[in-house]
C-alpha cells in the first residue's frame, strides 16, 4: 500500500490509470478510485489479494448476523412466553415476544398460504442470492456500499430462515426514543435497517463529496 500512496502522490497518467485499473481486477475487493484530477483516492479503498478473501470476508459476516440473529431468538423463544412484557430500560426498552407471520409490521399475515411462501420465502430468496453474487463479484463496491449490503442480505437471512423453519418470523425487542419508537423488532430487522442507513449515506454524503472534488 505504500509504494500505491507513493504513486499516488506523484499523480497518474494514462498508463498509471490503466495498471491501476488492471491491478484492481485481480487484488479484488475495492479498486481504486480516481477522481475528476485523474488521481486515485485512497481514503474509501481497500485492495485484498484476492476474490477468495472477499469470499470470506462475505461469509464471515453473514454468518456471524444470522448465528447472532437466530441465538437471539431462540433464547426468546425459550425464556419468554408470547406477549409477555419484560422492562429493560424504564419508558425507554422493552422485551416481548410476538410470532410475526407477516413481513415488517405484519403485513402480508393475511395471505393464503402458497402465495405468502412465494412472496415472502421465495422471492426474498431470490433477491437475497442475488445481492450475495453481486457482493461477491461486483468490481467497484466502496467499503461503505459493501457493509451495507452485506448487512441486509445478512438480515434478510436471519428473518427467512424463521419463516422456512417456524412459520413465522419471532420479534421480541421494542424501543420508545420519545418523538420516534419502533414496532416490535429482532436483530435482523436491526441489521437490515443499519444497512439501508449505510447505503442512504453513501448516496447522499459520499458520492456528493466526490461530484465536488
């Protein structure tokens, strides 16, 4: 990485440009990125030897959410009877435990049967497998991009496995911040929602910064 800090200094011509664009092809998880002066900017890049590590660094994550997302649950499952209330922190965090049969806030609990596997097993599964290959291969992911997607698919796992398993997705957690509070959560929801933050501020902070330079 110091020779490419080094290079980037002295700035980049076209031949530069294109061994750098080369290099990023093969030490793959993030390339450089050049901005309007034709230098690389180093400050969002990550270069990994290659596509095996990010491979692995997919994998690591998305089992490291969905084993924390499932053990969750399944001490709820096990420790607190439905609709039972638990104070954690007064007026503040509560604990429950509510069979969601739905998708976020219960909706979709009312369709038949083979519609709702299609709509909320099949299809997320489909999308889902489809965010994991463009983890895995897309070449030009910021770091910012990367851990938001990797922390919706993982998310997204987590909830899945509970309708193919239980039938119904378990949520246990609720929070009231004064002017906002949620409905009753799990930590896949929590994952999911991070990640849509992440990718909200790439969008709208990150790649502004880049337009300007």
């Amino acid at each position: 990485m110091k020779w490419l800090q080094a290079w980037n200094k002295r700035g980049t011509n076209g031949i530069q440009h294109q061994l750098l664009e080369n290099l990023t092809k093969y030490y793959l998880c993030f390339p450089v990125e050049l901005n309007r002066a034709g230098k690389s900017n180093l400050n969002h890049c990550m270069i990994y030897p290659h596509r095996i590590t990010r491979a692995i660094l997919v994998v690591v994550m998305l089992l490291f959410m969905i084993g924390y997302d499932q053990v969750s649950k399944q001490m709820v499952r096990k420790r607190i009877t439905p609709n039972e209330q638990i104070t954690v922190i007064r007026n503040v965090m509560m604990l429950t435990r509510v069979e969601n049969t739905g998708a976020f806030l219960s909706m979709g609990d009312q369709l038949p049967r083979p519609l709702y596997h299609i709509l909320m097993v099949l299809l997320p599964l489909l999308v889902l497998g489809y965010l994991v290959y463009y983890l895995l291969w897309h070449e030009r992911l910021s770091i910012s991009l990367f851990v938001g997607y990797c922390l919706i698919a993982g998310g997204g796992f987590g909830n899945i496995i509970d309708r193919i398993v239980h039938g119904s997705v378990t949520d246990f957690m609720y929070f009231n911040f004064g002017l906002f509070h949620t409905g009753i959560v799990n930590f896949a929801d929590i994952f999911i929602t991070a990640g849509f933050a992440v990718l909200l501020i790439e969008v709208i902070f990150v790649k502004k910064q880049s337009s300007t330079q």
